[in-house]
C-alpha cells in the first residue's frame, strides 16, 4: 500500500471486561470449549498510542503489574497490528505504547482491549478504512475476547465466545473488583475444570456442547436490575479457579459478608467482581476491602468498546 499517512499518530482506548455470566459446555475433539457468556465491559480501561514507523514495535507501561507482558511477538497488540499490515497490504510499521489499567492475565480480557485498540488505532493511522465487520473479523482471528473489546457495551458471546450479538442493558452497574499481583493461565483453569467434572461425572448432570445463557440475566440486564442480575449470576470456571487458589474463597466470603450483592471469578480468574447495588454501596466496600489488605477498585459497566480518543 502507498497512501500517504492520515495521521502521525492515533489514541485509542479500549475497555476491560467482566463476564456477568460464563458456562462452560464439555471440551470437544479439538481441545476446546463451547462457552455461552454474558459480556459487560467496565470503566477499567488500556489505552494504545499508534505511530508512524518503519518497524514493528512496542513499549508498554501502566497502573498494574506489567512484569510478565512480553514485548515481542507474542504480544497481542503487536500481533493485531501485523495482521492488519498484511491484511490491507501495507508495508511499513509502527510504534505502539501501550499505557494498561485493566489487571495482567486476571481474567478481565486486558490484552484482547489491547489488540482490539492496536486494530482500530492502525486502521485510523494508515486510512485503511476498513468496515466494523472487517475489524471483528479480523479481531475473531487473534482471540475470542478481542471482538467483545471492539464492540463494548453488554453482549452475549457463544461458540468459542467470539459469536456476539448486543444485548440491551439499560442503567448502570456498579462493581468493585479486587485484582491480584499473581495472574491465572487460562488453559489452566480450563484444564482444571475438565478434571474437577471428570471426578464427579457420575454425580453431575450431562454437559451441554452448546450452553445458554439463561434468560433471567438477559431479563436483568435489560431491567437494569443488580438484585435480579446478583441471583442469575454465575461463573463455571470459578470452582475451577478456587480449587487453584483457595484464597479466593476466603475473598469472595468477605465480600458478601461485608453487603455486596454477589461476587464471582471474572473469567478465568483471579480477579474478583462484586456487584452491589449504588455507587454508595460501592464505596463502602472498597473501603473495606482496601482496609483487609486487598487491592479494590471500583468500576462501572456498561461502557463503550475501542474508541479513538482525540489528544
């Protein structure tokens, strides 16, 4: 590609994710997981600078623990920012700096915000102009979180949570999270929950290979209703994250004890999402989760996906 420049350089910021609702459907042949997710993304954002370069490079920063974020290519955003160069035929580079708020391999899909922001900052500095179904099929290829980071909002993810349709949310909710400095390995949860049904096969109900989304957390959502959404909640990878790390538990006890109206794992863990019902509520339990020695932040959702933000 010859175009010239639009830009020198692109901001965009991307939101991280908790999933209001995760179930699991048993592993298939290929190793993988039929999962039907309830997706809300929240005021925890990454934000990605893009800039004119000749080569592909990156440097990232941020308010959490970035000592185990890889700076090659095994870098998500990096990844995102290659895959469009070669998609649109582009044969230059470019610089990302990647500024990340959203907790390190915590389960709230802060690397997929960031390539999701690396597609969108790229498209704008190169004036690739490609459509939104362009960028998400793109996005499907680099991780099934990365389309929920494009589109935002409250949405209902299926197959390998990558098949989204938007569902309607009305008000705002209101969570803190408790983040962790240790991280969780995805396939490791889900290698852990494979072995956690498959010493209680014989005292559980069969497996769904396609599992829904139950539809009083749609009817929640689109109530705008916390004690509704707190009661439908759940999370199948959480049993899974708890038998890995017991100290959870002793979390998510707290957390309910102390009024919030529900906690689960988000994702695959560690970090935990309490729901609660105003943002009074909420900064009363922050309070007194910080004061417990645990790192508490509050959060709203429903927010929107990778935006480009003008500097």
């Amino acid at each position: 590609m010859t175009q010239a420049f639009v830009v020198d350089r692109v901001h965009v910021r991307a939101p991280g994710k908790i999933n209001v609702f995760f179930a699991v459907g048993d592993v298939d042949g290929d190793g993988y997981h039929e999962v039907a997710s309830a997706y809300q993304a929240v005021s925890a954002y990454e934000d990605v600078w893009a800039t004119s370069s000749d080569e592909f490079t990156i440097a990232v920063t941020g308010t959490v623990d970035i000592a185990g974020v890889p700076l090659d290519d095994r870098n998500l955003a990096l990844r995102a920012a290659r895959l469009l160069a070669e998609e649109i035929g582009w044969d230059g580079g470019v610089h990302l700096d990647v500024r990340k708020a959203v907790p390190v391999a915590g389960g709230m899909g802060g690397g997929s915000a960031d390539a999701a922001a690396a597609l969108v900052a790229c498209d704008a500095l190169w004036g690739a102009g490609l459509s939104t179904a362009e960028l998400h099929r793109l996005a499907a290829r680099l991780g099934a979180d990365v389309p929920f980071a494009l589109l935002g909002g409250t949405a209902v993810g299926t197959g390998r949570g990558d098949e989204l349709s938007p569902a309607l949310a009305r008000g705002r909710f209101e969570w803190v999270l408790v983040t962790s400095h240790e991280g969780m390995s995805t396939p490791t949860v889900y290698a852990e929950l494979d072995r956690y049904r498959a010493e209680r096969s014989p005292d559980i109900a069969p497996l769904l290979r396609r599992p829904l989304v139950f539809p009083p957390v749609l009817q929640a959502l689109r109530q705008g209703d916390p004690h509704l959404l707190a009661s439908a909640s759940r999370n199948d990878l959480e049993i899974a994250a708890v038998r890995l790390r017991p100290d959870l538990d002793d979390i998510l006890a707290l957390g309910s004890a102390e009024g919030a109206l529900t906690g689960l794992v988000s994702g695959s863990g560690p970090t935990i999402a309490f729901l609660v019902e105003d943002e009074d509520a909420a900064r009363e339990l922050q309070v007194t989760l910080s004061a417990a020695g645990h790192s508490a932040l509050r959060v709203h959702g429903p927010v929107p996906g990778a935006r480009i933000v003008p500097d």
